[in-house]
C-alpha cells in the first residue's frame, strides 16, 4: 500500500537535490538572410535596381522627374524647419544639462552647420535608400588642427572636448561595395572615387542612415518604386506626343490628269507639303498643272484617355512619399479642400516619423560615440542622453485655436507651458510670456502744469520752425519799393496781432515772432504767389477793436494758410468772427494802394488798408 508524501516531505526532498546549473549560450546563430555576396547586394526586384549600376538611374529620375523634385523642394523647405534636441530626465542634474550644451556646440561646431547636414538627409535618404556620412573627430581648441593636409577647419570652443568637425556626405555615384564579416554584419563602405584610390571607410568613424528597410545597408529606396511608373508614364507621354503631332493633319495631294507623276511634280509637291505643314515657313504652295492638294485634319479621339493615364501615373510617383496632395485640384479635375487638407496631414506625419528613424540611427551612432569620448568631463550624467529631430507642425487657424480655448474654458487647466504652446502655435507672438504690464501713476498738478507748458512751447516752436522752412518753397519776384513796404508790414501786423498781449503768454509771443519775419521775408521777396502753412496748434490773438475777428490756429481742422498774391482790388466786406484758419491776400488796385483782404472758410471776406 502506497504512501502519499505530505508537501513539507516533498520539498525536503527537493532541497536535498543538487542545483542546477544554468547555461547561457552567448553565440548568435544564423545570419540576417540579406542577398549579399561578394559586398555587393541584390534584394532590388530588378537586376537594373542593384547597386552601384543603379545611381546614374536614380540620379536621373531624382534630378529631372518633375514630380520627384517637387517631394524633394518640400522635404528640403520642411528640413530647414527642423533642429536637433536632446531629451533631458525628467529631473535633469547640472551635468545633464551641461551635456545637453555640449551637444548643441558640437552641431553648430561642425562645417556647414547642421542645416546642411540636416538638408542633404531629407534630400536624398528617402529617395536612394541611404546615405554615408563620414564624422571626422576633432578636439576642440582654435590651435588644434587637423592631420589631414588642407583641412582649414577650426573649432570656436576651447574646452578640449571631442566634436565632429564635420559630417561629410559621400555620393553613391563613388560607392563600389559593401565591406561585411561573415555574419553579413555592416563594418564599412567601399568606395573608388577616380582617380583618388580605393579605401573602406569604417562604420565606427561614420555616420550611416538608411530608409525603408533599416536590415539593408541600402534600405529601400523610394525611386525603386517610381522608376516602374515613370517608366509607364513615360511610354504614355510619348505616344501622347506622337498622337498630338499627327492631329495636327497631313496634305493629301491628287493627280487630276492622266499620266505619272514626274520628279519634278514630286519635288514640287515635297516642296508644297514642307511649305503649308511648318508653320515657321508659312502656309501657301504651287502644285503643278493637274495636281490638287487639301490639308485633312485628324481627330485625336485617344488624347483624353492618354491624359487621364499620364495623370494617373503621376499621381501614384506622388502617392509613394505620401504627397498626392499637391496634385489635388492641379493635375487633377476634382479634389477638395478637405481631402487636400488631410493628405497634407498625412505627409507631415510621414515626415516626422520619418525623421525619427533618422534620428534613432544617428544618436545610435554619433551619439553614442560622442558620449563615450566625453563621458568622464560629465560624471554626474544620470542617464545616456538621447538625440532626436524636431517634428514640422502644419499651420494652425487662429479661428480653431480660438474655437479651442472656448470649448476648453474652465474645463482644462492651462499651465505656463500651455500658454507657451500656444502663443507659439499663433505664428506671430513669442513663445516668452512678457511680465505684467507697470501702471503709470497719475501726475501731480504741479507735473501737469509743467507738462502743459513744455507742451505749448514745443508746439510754438514748431510753429516757427515751420513757417520758416516753408519760406524757401515759395516762388520769388521783384521786391516790393521801399516806399510801401513798411505801411504793408505795419498793416498785416496790426491784424495779425502786433498789439501787446499778455507776457506769460509764451506761445502767443512766439506766433508773433514767427508771422514777424514770415511778413518780413515776404515783403523783401514780393513773390507772385506765396502760400505759407502755418501749423494747427491752438493758438489765438485777440484784435483790441471788438469789430475786429480774433485769428485762431485750431488743432484738427487744418492749417492756416497766409497767401501773398498780387490781384486786384475787392470790395471789402462786413467781417464775421470765426474760429477757422483765414487765408491773407495782399491787394494792389490800380491807384497803386494795398490792402490786406482775410477770405474766411465760410466765404466772407474782409480787407485792412496798408496804405
């Protein structure tokens, strides 16, 4: 009779047992699967599309395929919008951020800047499939300089940190292999650039970025899928071309007499046929006697069809980069804005996702290795820091931004990185939150009435600074006699104002300096026709006869103006006070005798004898 041993038995046992040893296998087995041999590789669908025989291809539909330069115009207007970041902890230490310093330097340290690194990657990654950069180290010192012969480079940081001093693009055209070990793992380029001699350039001292299949060292290039519709599109465009040519009609010529035709009558009609089918030449011809000739026309009824099939095809090169947009409403016959306004969404969010790639290869690379050499001037780095691209964000209406922060009032919390977010998102205000605007405090009466007086004597001054300048824009005559001009001068003062006025009052003072030598210029130049603007500043000179109007210089009305013209006599009027800027006419009637006529703006006038 079996016993059935108790748990505690059971684990007894077990602990009496001895332990097993645990075997880890370090060796990687097997190998990627990549069709390579020999460093070259063949994973393309046509033999035409294998490295390196493909680049003068890819070359010529990157270069002249009108569609693949439009994604290229964008992808580099989109790219000059892009930076690069480093991404901190969440609770960054001081040498977290020093790094992150560091790294910003070494980018705008390098040759070119990292625009133009940043412009050749978007540029030529999605369409070849890849592309080589070499990094070259450097130290970081003004008097380091580097071992290649001719290398001008010079750091403008002197920490003694190692950079880059440039990431230096290498052109597939120069590319003759692949160097990989036996596991196909990627140790380098070949490359033979004529007549420079072949050399491997190494991955570790390198920056290598492919698109589509990052387990290829020459990724999937996007032309690998247009090079088949630009070859259809192609073939389209040239029968289209063939088919619009012949359209154009042809010369039907017929023999109306009997007989053959002789080589004259055949180098004629060549000759007429040249003559009506070319346009440049002209429309008109000679036949021989019993020959007739029409131009027939040609209906080219497959025309529609070839178009819609040439558009087809060049929507679907679009299509490839996720840019069909651009054809919608342009190449094509309908489309509207919010399918337009979708696809543009949908390239954006290929790009960045797209730069993402970019950057997870670059910080893997460069990144890594730049830490390494600078690590130990960084000790209290918390975590590898990690590099990253910038994503291009599609313009935001004001109307839906607006429409958003109503809809979300009171019902999400908007901290300061919010309202950062979004001034930033308006396009036009600075992401920086600007301080509390100071309130000016009110003046004092005594600052007031300080104000107030600097004021009126600004004001008379310019006043006078006016009424002199504009002396030199009049036309000029003779001069008045000497035996008129002071009864002229005494009468236009005596109207303007030339009694005594108050002594604190410093710009009625002013007003009368200034009409003073105004009245003097003009009666030592008599000019035929003077106009002299006076400003409107309110300013008002009182006639001791009540009969008398006060002259005033309104703010906001106009100018007044003080004309000097020499016309005949008017007969005076009876003159009405106003507050509106007069215009001052001089008068010489024929007994010789002048006048001073004021034509108001209501259309009274009133005239002072000067003589």
């Amino acid at each position: 009779m079996g016993v059935t041993m108790s748990k505690k038995n059971r684990k007894a046992e077990l602990a009496k047992q001895q332990p097993v040893e645990t075997r880890i296998n370090l060796v990687e087995q097997g190998t990627s699967g990549l069709k390579a041999h020999s460093g070259f590789v063949s994973e393309a669908y046509n033999a035409q599309l294998y490295y390196p025989a493909v680049v003068p291809l890819y070359n010529r539909i990157w270069r002249s395929m009108p569609e693949m330069a439009m994604v290229r115009n964008a992808f580099t207007a989109w790219g000059r919008n892009v930076n690069v970041e480093v991404d901190l902890p969440d609770e960054p230490s001081d040498d977290d951020k020093r790094y992150q310093d560091f790294v910003y330097e070494v980018f705008d340290d390098i040759e070119g800047g990292k625009s133009k690194f940043l412009e050749t990657v978007v540029s030529r990654v999605p369409f070849y499939g890849w592309s080589w950069f070499s990094a070259p180290a450097c130290v970081r010192n003004p008097a380091w300089k580097s071992p290649d012969a001719g290398d001008e480079w010079r750091s403008q940081y002197d920490d003694g940190l190692i950079g880059f001093r440039r990431l230096a693009f290498r052109d597939p055209s120069t590319f003759v292999g692949w160097d990989m070990d036996e596991k196909k793992r990627l140790k380098g380029m070949k490359q033979q650039d004529y007549p420079m001699p072949q050399i491997v350039i190494p991955l570790d001292e390198s920056l290598h970025i492919t698109y589509g299949d990052t387990n290829n060292p020459e990724g999937l290039a996007g032309l690998e899928a247009v090079w088949r519709l630009e070859r259809i599109k192609f073939g389209l465009e040239v029968v289209y071309g063939i088919g619009m040519e012949h359209a154009a009609g042809y010369l039907n010529v017929q023999k109306t007499q009997p007989g053959d035709l002789s080589s004259g009558d055949k180098s004629n009609i060549a000759a007429a046929a040249k003559a009506i089918m070319s346009a440049q030449e002209g429309n008109y011809a000679a036949f021989p006697y019993g020959i007739e000739g029409e131009v027939k026309d040609i209906n080219f009824s497959a025309a529609g069809s070839l178009l819609e099939g040439i558009k087809h095809y060049s929507i679907l090169s679009l299509s490839v980069f996720m840019m069909q947009f651009i054809a919608l409403n342009t190449q094509t016959d309908s489309g509207s804005y919010a399918a337009a306004d979708d696809s543009s969404q949908l390239a954006v969010f290929t790009f960045n996702s797209m730069l993402d790639g970019f950057a997870a290869q670059m910080d893997g690379q460069i990144g890594r290795r730049l830490y390494e050499w600078n690590k130990d001037s960084f000790p209290g780095v918390t975590s590898l820091p990690k590099l990253r691209f910038t994503h291009i964000d599609k313009s935001v209406p004001l109307g839906e931004i607006g429409a958003f922060l109503q809809q979300t009032n009171g019902i999400l919390a908007l901290g300061e990185d919010d309202i950062k977010a979004i001034r930033k998102r308006s396009g036009f205000l600075s992401a920086a939150i600007p301080d509390e605007p100071i309130e000016k405090p009110e003046p004092t009466p005594e600052e007031q009435a300080e104000e107030k007086a600097d004021d009126d004597e600004r004001k008379a001054q310019e006043a006078k600074q006016i009424v002199e300048q504009s002396l030199y824009t009049t036309s000029r005559s003779k001069a008045l006699g000497e035996r008129t001009k002071p009864r002229f001068l005494s009468g236009i003062r005596d109207f303007i104002g030339g009694h005594e006025e108050p002594a604190n009052d410093k710009a009625i003072k002013e007003l009368k300096n200034s009409v003073e030598k105004v009245l003097h210029e003009v009666a030592n130049r008599q000019p035929s026709v003077t106009n002299i603007t006076m400003p409107p500043i309110s300013l008002t000179a009182q006639m001791p006869d009540p009969s008398q109007p006060s002259i005033t210089f309104a703010p906001n009305i106009q100018p007044a103006t003080v004309a000097v013209q020499n016309t005949v006599n008017v007969e005076p009027t009876p003159i009405q006070n106003n507050v509106q800027p007069a215009t001052v006419t001089v008068v010489q009637d024929k007994s010789k005798s002048r006048r001073a006529k004021i034509k108001h703006p209501d259309g009274t006038i009133s005239e002072i004898e000067t003589e």
